[in-house]
C-alpha cells in the first residue's frame, strides 16, 4: 500500500480517546462562566451604570457615553480575572463564519509605563480596514472604511485569552455588511407588525420575540485523514471517491452508541459551550456514518445565531485536540446524507406566551390560528426568496437531492391543523376553536389538541414543517450563518402581519365583533393557501415538482439564479418597507452571493483537475505499468498462448487506458470551460456559467471513481470513503 494512506490509516485507526478536562462542580454552577450577564453586570457595575445597560438592552434606550465608560470599566476588570489580555469587535461578514481584530488592553501610562485601558468608546464603535471583505461594490476598496458597532443585546464574552464584544458591521456610508445588522431590523420589524394583534387578546404584550433553536448537523473525520485529502483541505468536502461497501444502509449509525474519541469530543464541546452560556440538550449521531448533531434548547434568535457562530467556532478549535477535523460542509461524501441545519422558529410574547401553540382556550386558540395561517400566508407568497436565503454552492449538493428538503418551498401542516382550517371554513365566523375533549364528543365543532403529542405525524420531505409548537425550516444548510434564513422569514411575517392587522381593523370599523372580524379576515386567507402552500405528501417525487409547478410555486433549482429573487419587485418592496435592506444592499448582496458561489466553484474545480493530473492519472498509469509487466512476463513464460494467461491484465490495462484518456478530455474541457468563464465581466453572468461547470464536476468524479474501482488498492493515493468515513 502506499506508504503514506499506509501510514495515516494505521495512525488513525490506534488513537484513543482524549482525556477531558471535566469541571468538578455540576453544570449549573459554570454555566455562563464566561459571559457578561446580568449577573456579572450586577456585580461588576454600579446601581446606576446597570440600569441604564439592562434598559438599553430590554428597551433599546440608548446608551450615552459615561454609561459606556462605566460598562466597559466593568467587563475590564472582570476580564483581567480570567486572565484577558486582549479585546475584539466579533462580527459576522458576508464570509463562511466570524472576523475578529484582536487588540491588547496595552496603552503608555505617559509616564514611562504600560496601563491596560478599555474605555466605552472602544467598547462601542472601532473601524477595522474593511476593503477585505466581501461588499458587493457598495464600498470600493479604495474607500476602506466600515465600521464595527457593538450589539448590547448579545452579551460580551471571553475566548481564550480574550474579550470579545458581538458587533454589527456596517459600511461608512450606513449600509449593511454583515449577517446581524439586517436581522436586528427583521426581528424589530416582526415584533412591531405582531404586538398590535397580540395586544387584540391581551393589552400587557409590549414585546413579540422570535425564538430559534438550531440543529447542527456536522462530520467528523480524523486529522491524519483530512491531511492527506487535499479536496478536504481546500474545499471541505470530497470531490472523488468510490462508495464505501457499507454505508448507512443498515442504519446502524443513527442514534447508536456514540464512539468513545467521539464521545470525549462532545463531552469537550459542551463544556465549552456551558462556560460560553449556551444551553446545550441534544447530542446524538446523525444517519450517516461519522455523522452527527447538536443542538441547544432555543432562545431568542439574535443571541441563539451568535450561539450558533459560536458553537461553530469552539467545535472547530477544540476537534483538533481531539484529532479530528469537523466538517461543517453540506455535502462531504457523495451518495450518503449531507447536513443540515434545522431552524426551529417560533414568535413568543413578553407576557410568555407562544404564538405558535395551541392556547389554553378558544381565545387563546383564535390567535395561535391567526398567527399560524399568517406566517403560512408569508411563506406563501415568498417562498421563492425563502428558496433563496438558503441557497449556497455548497447547500445546493444537498437541496433536491433525496434526502433533504426539495428546492421547493412548501409547509407541512400535518393531519389534525389542515382538518381544523379545513373545517374552519365550513362553520360560521364566531365558532369558537376548542380544546379537544373539553366539550365531550366533538359534533361540528372545531376542535385543537391542547399539546401536540402526536410526534409521529412527521415528514422529513417538507423544507418547512409545522411540529406542535413551532415551524422547522429544515432547508438551511449546515455551514450556514441562520441570520439569512432567518432575517427573510421574520420579514415576510412581519408584512404578512401588518396587512393582516389593516384588514382586520377595517371590518371592527365596519361593526363587527374582533373575534368575528379576525376569522372573516382568515378565511379568505386560508382559502388561498390550503391547495398552495400547504402540501402534506412526499417532497421527494417528480409527481411533486410538477404540482408544485402547477400551484405556482417558484421550482428554480440553478443557485445563482435563485438570488435573483430577491431584487423582484415584491421582494425590495418587503424589505424597504420594513426597512430591513435597501434597494441598493438588496442588489450588493447578490453580487458577494454571485462572487462567492463563483470562487468556491472555481477552487473546486482547479483542486479537481489537479488532484486528477497529479494524484489519479499517476496512480492508475502506475499500476497500469505493473500489467504491463505483467503481460510481458506472461509472454515469457507461456509464449504464444500468453493472451489466454494473461487476459485479466490485459483487461485492465484496456480499461485503464479508456478511463484516463476520458478523465484527461474531461479535465481539459474543464479547464476550457473556466477559460471561457473567468473573461465574464457581470459577477451573475458568471455565476451562471460557473454553474455549468459545477454541474461537469460530477461526470468527471464519476471517471475518478471507476479508476478507484480497478487500480490496485496498495496503489491508491488518497484515503478512501470506506476510511474517511468508518475510522473514528
Ligand atoms: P427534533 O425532534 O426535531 O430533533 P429536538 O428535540 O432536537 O427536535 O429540538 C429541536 C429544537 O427545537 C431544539 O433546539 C428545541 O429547543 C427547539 N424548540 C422547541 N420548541 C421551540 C419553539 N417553540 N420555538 C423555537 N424552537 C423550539
Ligand atoms: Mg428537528
């Protein structure tokens, strides 16, 4: 075997677990450890200084600059406890992931001497060179200047050695260049739209959050492994490679007995995450081999996406203690399940009360219908940008594929919500909704199960499933920051909501009661979407893709065309409107989008046609040699008759040869290909013609495969699926 695949499997497969570090006290007690919560602001901040900051954050109030100064004294000094020597503005750019400039507390005394200082100026603002990072042509790189504002709503934490403060980061002219900054406004925006209905069923709502919990989907692959895999190395996942003999048909993986290094890593993760405040529940192995998930119990959903960012980057620095490398990748192995990041979404009130859950009684059911057939109503009407806000290079190996949502957005209702709209629209308007078994046998009435308990009425084909208490957008892809899937949804809410709210106050204008005017207002709603929208049956079919067509569903499955929609005119009327982008960050978006698919299609493909030039081609002339050998040996020995003898390396070589040659004419069709691409001048032109040439990818591994599957194992250069995927 070749020495080094020799070598690392050998390595690999002899690591034993890692040892954890395991706090002696129980988790309740360092949970939180490592962020400025109200607690440390208690006790780090005078009387005034914490009312003013609990304010600002609970009530948006600002802060003004003595306040800043004694807040930032405050998480000085808590800091320097935990041995923080440096500070950084944390943001999220258009970019895979989180950006830090890290800068020391290190300031002159002005009197020979070193001081560390942190004031509230630093804490608010700073102004990192911004020309690196992705802009769409809002910011030419000559005019470097954006600036970094702190986020008081995400409190401040310690990594490492250092205090990092959650930021927005914005362009010097005002416009968006992160994740955050146009999620805060989705997330005013829906609280804005759905307060005054709430405050219809009860005056003491102030507030209406939106709730996320994630799901993360991740592999895990050792570190010697990924070493030798340079497509792992580049670009996260495997362009080539046979499958395994033994894959997850025996769906042996899922929820098995997690393996022991696997287990130390997790155990590792979570701790970590503990400190950092992040109220990790779930851990369990995912269906495919070497696959896994994590999730936290939800929270708010600015804070539980910087969680999330988080939970990436602590995943991510702690593997490599433990050997291993995690890949966030939504698609790293061909012909086994890819990942996914499911957003569990919700909105709840201030008053403490799910909007997206059955009530305690008919009122309280009438507005958990309202909100459901709202929020149906919005993702009606947007699905194609709810399409969009997901799609990526790297979830588009994923989407349509058979086992992740199709590249079609519908919802999944489920048997007991379609028949309560269903019988909504037989019965008079002032039909109260009850809670089932409340009145005895149900005759005509509409009736809701007070909890739904019924867990198997699931459907793992819908990219939008209702599950009792919330909707799961389960098309957001694995390395995704959730901010773009869930700053679309909460705007298409929020206008969904403020029509809804306009409507309904027109027919109380009109005379009628608000329990009569709100379902008068549902019904055509309803109507409207219960044969759109709404579909309960298999996502996976071609049967379906033709329907979804008919109803008027957007169908597209080309990436970079997808992100069109969001410059329709519907969709930059949605988003000035609520104020969440405007018309010219909507349109910069779409270039870094553009940009963005284009580069990773063109590492993957030079990383393609250089590993099948220097890694493949070799190998399999190599072995091809070693028949030829073969055959020649053969023909000295057995003389005329040495065809017969030697017919099964003859056999090979024949097919060797017809394998290279075509890898060779698909690799320079390739190269031609990027040629021709890389000349385009508009950034969606080439996207599209990048496209193309992600889609030539497959039938070009496809040739890599076969070769694997003739050339001599000993003399294959790169650890194989069957390694990759089943070492742990
Ligand atoms: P599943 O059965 O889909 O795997 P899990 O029990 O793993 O579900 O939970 C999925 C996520 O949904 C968790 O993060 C959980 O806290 C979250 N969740 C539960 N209720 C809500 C809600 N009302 N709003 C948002 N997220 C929620
Ligand atoms: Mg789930």
């Amino acid at each position: 075997m070749s020495e080094l695949r020799f070598d690392v499997i050998q390595d690999a497969f002899k690591k034993k677990a890692a040892v954890v570090e395991t706090p002696a006290v129980k988790t309740s007690e360092y949970f939180g450890e490592l962020v400025f919560n109200r607690d440390k602001m208690r006790k780090y901040l005078d009387d005034k200084t914490f009312k003013a900051i609990v304010n600002c954050i609970d009530n948006g109030e600002p802060l003004d600059r003595k306040t800043a100064d004694g807040v930032a004294a405050g998480m000085k000094t808590w800091a320097m406890e935990h041995g923080v020597t440096h500070v950084t503005h944390w943001f999220q750019p258009l970019t895979d992931g989180t950006a830090e400039k890290h800068d020391s507390f290190m300031e002159y005394d002005g009197k020979g001497g070193m001081i560390e200082t942190f004031d509230g100026k630093a804490l608010a603002q700073q102004e990192p060179d911004a020309s690196s990072f992705p802009s769409g042509g809002i910011r030419a790189t000559f005019e470097a200047r954006g600036y970094t504002a702190w986020d008081p709503t995400s409190p401040v934490f310690i990594q490492d050695d250092t205090l990092c403060i959650p930021t927005v980061f914005i362009s010097y002219t005002g416009e968006a260049l992160d994740y955050k900054t146009p999620l805060k406004k989705a997330l005013k925006a829906v609280s804005d739209a759905a307060v005054p209905i709430c405050q219809m069923f009860d005056p003491k709502v102030k507030k209406v959050f939106s709730y996320l919990g994630w799901e993360q989907e991740y592999f895990l692959v050792d570190e010697d492994l990924y070493a030798a895999r340079p497509d792992l190395m580049l670009t996260g996942r495997t362009l080539m490679g046979h499958a395994s003999s033994k894959n997850q048909q025996l769906d042996d993986h899922y929820f098995g007995a997690i393996p022991s290094r696997v287990a130390a890593f997790m155990r590792d993760i979570e701790i970590a995450g503990y400190k950092l405040g992040i109220p990790l529940k779930t851990r369990h192995n995912e269906v495919a081999p070497n696959q896994f998930e994590l999730a936290p119990i939800y929270g708010e959903t600015n804070l539980s996406n910087d969680q999330n960012q988080q939970m990436m980057n602590v995943m991510n620095s702690i593997a490599r203690k433990h050997g291993f490398v995690v890949l966030f990748h939504e698609k790293p192995f061909d012909g086994i399940n890819g990942s996914g990041k499911h957003n569990n979404w919700s909105l709840g009130t201030d008053t403490g009360t799910l909007l997206l859950a059955p009530g305690k009684d008919a009122m309280g059911n009438l507005q958990f219908v309202t909100f459901f057939v709202n929020v149906l109503a919005a993702v009606q009407k947007h699905n194609d940008i709810l399409k969009a806000s997901i799609a990526t290079a790297t979830n588009a190996h994923r989407l349509g594929a058979n086992e992740a949502p199709p590249a079609i957005v519908s919802a999944f209702l489920g048997r007991t919500m379609t028949a309560v709209l269903k019988k909504l629209l037989e019965v008079p308007s002032d039909t109260p909704i009850e809670i089932a078994g409340k009145k005895g046998k149900s005759v005509g009435l509409v009736e809701i199960p007070e909890i739904f308990v019924d867990n198997t009425d699931r459907n793992r084909t819908s990219p939008f499933a209702f599950t009792g208490n919330r909707f799961e957008f389960r098309a957001v892809g694995s390395s995704a920051n959730c901010a773009g899937a869930m700053t679309t949804l909460n705007a298409a809410v929020a206008e969904q909501l403020i029509a809804f709210k306009a409507d309904v106050d027109k027919e109380i204008k009109a005379g009628k009661a608000m329990n009569i005017a709100i379902m008068d207002t549902l019904k055509p709603i309803i109507k409207s979407i219960i044969d759109v929208v709404c579909f309960d049956g298999n996502g996976y079919t071609d049967e379906w893709k033709a329907e979804a067509k008919k109803r008027g569903l957007d169908t597209l499955t080309n990436v970079p065309e997808m992100f069109k929609s969001f410059t329709t005119p519907k969709a930059i009327e949605l988003f000035t409107k609520l104020g969440v982008y405007t018309e010219k960050e909507l349109e910069a978006r779409n270039e870094v989008k553009w940009e963005i698919y284009t580069k990773k299609v063109q590492i993957e493909a030079r990383v393609t046609g250089r590993m099948a030039l220097n890694h493949i081609i070799p190998a399999a002339l190599d072995y091809q040699t070693k028949l030829l050998k073969n055959i020649d040996l053969m023909k000295d020995v057995y003389g005329d008759s040495y065809k017969d003898m030697a017919a099964v390396s003859m056999g090979f070589v024949t097919k060797i040869s017809e394998l290279v040659n075509k890898l060779k004419v698909q690799v320079d069709d390739m190269v031609e290909a990027r040629k021709k691409a890389n000349v385009i001048e508009g950034e969606y032109e080439k996207a599209l013609a990048y496209h193309e040439i992600a889609e030539s990818l497959f039938p070009l591994r496809k040739t890599i495969d076969k070769l694997e599957e003739v050339v001599d194992n000993d003399m294959w250069p790169l650890p194989k699926y069957r390694e990759l995927l089943f070492i742990n």
